[in-house]
C-alpha cells in the first residue's frame, strides 16, 4: 500500500476484510493473507481503489501493473 496516496475510501476493506485492514491513523494498509489470495481478485480490488493506492508484486519482487 501506498499510504501517502491512500484516501481512506475503506473500498479495499468492504472487498476483502480478510486482507485489509486500517491502521491507528486510519488508512488501509495489507494484512500477510493477502499473499494467499488469487491475483486476480487482488487486481480487481486494486483497479477499485480511487487513489490507485494499492501496490501489487509478484513473486519476484517486482511491481505489477494492474491495468496492464
């Protein structure tokens, strides 16, 4: 998560309660589930999030864009 950019829309935490969370300054931040979860709905979940907040990577390291 990019907390800088995080409007705190609670979008990714109606989604997937399982995998996000807010923190003490109440914004979304990623619990260690979200490994587990199917990359797919974790591109969904990022392409909802209205301050494009939300930073996925791969297995590698790497940065994966969810528009790509």
């Amino acid at each position: 998560m990019d907390k800088q950019s995080c409007q705190s829309s609670g979008r990714c935490l109606q989604a997937a309660p399982e995998v996000f969370a807010w923190d003490a300054d109440r914004l979304a931040h990623a619990l260690p589930q979200a490994r587990e979860w199917p990359e797919a709905r974790l591109v969904a979940i990022a392409r909802d999030c209205p301050a494009m907040a939300i930073v996925l990577v791969d297995d590698a390291g790497s940065e994966v864009d969810p528009y790509a």
